[in-house]
C-alpha cells in the first residue's frame, strides 16, 4: 500500500547520483579505450549541462521528519568508504593482471581521481561533523587519498578561521586556483601539525608520540605505500599517488570556490567579527547538491556545522555563486575568466 511514509522514501533516490562517479570507473575501465575518461566525462561535460538544466531547488521549507528516510540518507555517506575502497582494488588488481595503453591509463588515473575527490572526500567531509563512528569512517576513507590530516585541520582550523587571513582553505580576492593550491595544502598541513601539537600540549603529551595523530597517519600512510607497492607493483603505487593527488586538487578547487575573496572584519588586532551567511559562497543548483551530499549549501553547513547534509537549507541571505559547483570548478580553472566573473561579485557582496 502507498502512504505519505513510502513516498517520502522516494526523496533519498536523487542523492543516488552520487554514486554515478564511483561507478563509472571501473565500468570505464572494463569497457576500456576512451571509456577510461567516462568518470571525466560525467563529472565535468554530462552533470554540467544537466545542472544548468536543472535548474536552481529552493529547499528552504524542506522537513525530514521520516525516520526512515532519515536511515537511508545517512546510510548513503556510510557506504563512502567501502565504495572507494572497492573502486581503488579493483583498479589496482585490474592493473596488475592487465595491460593498459598509455591513454588508457591517463583516463584511469583521472578518473578515478575525479571520483576520489567529488565522492569519497566530499562524503568524508560530512562524516567529520558526525559521530566518533563516523568520523572514523571519514579517516579511513581519506586515508584513500592520503589526506587524513583534513580531519584535524577542517574542524578546528578552517571551520574557526574560515574568512580570515589564519584560514589557508580561505582563497584571497584575485588569487589563482594554482597559487591557492600549493598555498591551502602546505598551511593546512601546517595548521593541522600545530592544533595537534596544542591539543597533545593541553594533556601533557609529548609531540613526538604514537599518540599523535599526525605521526599515525604518516604511519598508517607510509605502510599503505609498501603494501601497494609490494603487492601491486610500482605502477599500482603510481596509480594510487596520482588519483590521490588528483583528488585533493579537486579538493582544493572547492574549497577555492567556496570562500573566494570572502573576508570578515578585524574588530581588533587578531580578533575578527563572529562569522555569518556572507562568508561563505552558496549555490542551489538542484543537480550538483544531489551529486556532492549538499556541499552547495556551504553557508548553512558553516552556520550548522552538525547539521547532515538532507537537513541543510538554501540561505538566501549568502553570496550566490552563478551557477553550480562542477561548472563553477571548470570556471576557476581558467584565472582570467574567473576574475572577470567572480570579483565584481565579491565586491557586491561586502558592499
């Protein structure tokens, strides 16, 4: 019989997409040729064009009062990690026992890279804000792309800083996504060093202890580059550092977009106005939020940050990006042309 209760139900079917990138790779891989660049293609020609077709989704009003609903949903960034786990082995055991032509490797490292990133870290990502299972969850599946230290740095450093010169996740206003990069991964791993060493200080811990998080994931991280290395060969080692390391520039470029040029008032020399909706860009593109467990709907998330992601809601009051995160993410990548769209923008918007 159908009631309220199963149509409800229904509205966790959208978040699905999600899972189209994680797929595809090893679908691509096993069709082989150009199909290795079908994650590529998804990520950044089909889901572009369907999200300016889509259109925006005002869920302001939205209420997720089903508890089932409320399972599913939550069950969806569980399954996170043993999916990036599969996607990984399966390419990694697919390398080892077949050859690939030098195109079809590049499409699988890129692939499989772009699928790291929009999926298995933006799904860690939400899990960070949750609870100690969860969260765990999270580190192992940035273990994945060897970027476990985000755990630390992202919930203490860049959630408490964000839009201030301390934040190095927070772009400057004419800044370049290149130069953001190199600029965000060195003070994050930086930052992540010192509020671990604060936090080992605070218990009497010396730093230089197995007790410290960043020295485990060295570690944890070290070990997994001998494993794969010893069991997959040297191509299976460069494989996983390049999807790795594809993956946090994907990362990175969000992260870009999601602050850039934002800046809150220093009220003081060192202390800087309590953050709101205006420091954080925000898109609704129905189509990306359905794709990237609600990341869109940034400026709510840094407002709640304990809030999943079915539970975020469209802040009208926020800056509003143009258009959705994966046209957004090809934008920033050509400087000029971002400059030329963004700027007058943020300028509107700290007017």
């Amino acid at each position: 019989m159908i009631n309220k209760k199963n149509i409800d139900n229904f509205k966790a079917l959208p978040y699905l997409v999600s899972f189209s990138l994680p797929i595809s790779v090893p679908l691509g891989l096993y069709l082989g040729g150009l199909y290795t660049f079908l994650t590529l293609f998804i990520g950044y020609f089909l889901l572009p064009i369907l999200d300016i077709l889509f259109g925006r989704n005002d869920n302001s009003d939205l209420k997720y009062n089903n508890k089932n609903l409320f399972s599913y949903l939550k069950y969806l960034t569980w399954l996170a990690f043993p999916t990036q786990l599969f996607v990984i082995l399966f390419c990694l055991f697919y390398i080892s026992f077949y050859q690939l032509s030098y195109i079809e490797y590049v499409g699988l490292f890129i692939s499989a890279g772009i699928s790291s990133g929009a999926f298995g870290i933006t799904a860690a990502h939400e899990l960070i804000h949750q609870r100690k299972f969860e969260r765990m969850l999270s580190r192992l599946t940035l273990f994945t792309v060897c970027y476990p230290h985000f755990c630390i740095e992202h919930v203490h450093g860049h959630h408490i800083n964000v839009a201030t010169p301390k934040d190095p996740a927070s772009a400057q206003l004419g800044q370049s996504v290149y130069n953001f990069f190199i600029t965000s991964l060195i003070g994050s791993y930086i930052s992540a060093w010192g509020i671990e060493g604060q936090r080992l200080s605070r218990k009497k811990i010396k730093v230089l202890s197995l007790k410290n998080v960043m020295i485990q994931n060295l570690i944890i991280n070290c070990l997994m580059f001998f494993a794969i290395w010893y069991f997959f060969s040297f191509l299976g080692l460069l494989f996983f550092i390049c999807q790795s390391l594809i993956a946090v520039f994907e990362l990175e470029v969000i992260n870009y977009i999601e602050h850039y040029g934002l800046r809150r008032k220093e009220i003081a020399p060192g202390i800087f106005e309590q953050q709101n909706s205006s420091h954080t860009w925000n898109s609704n593109h129905a189509l990306s939020n359905y794709a990237l467990f609600n990341l869109p709907l940034h400026s709510d998330h840094h407002q709640h940050a304990g809030r999943r992601f079915f539970q975020l809601r469209h802040d009208k009051t926020s800056p509003q990006l143009p258009f959705g995160y994966s046209v957004m993410v090809m934008i920033a990548l050509v400087p000029s042309f971002w400059k030329k769209m963004m700027d007058p923008l943020v300028n509107k918007s700290m007017e």
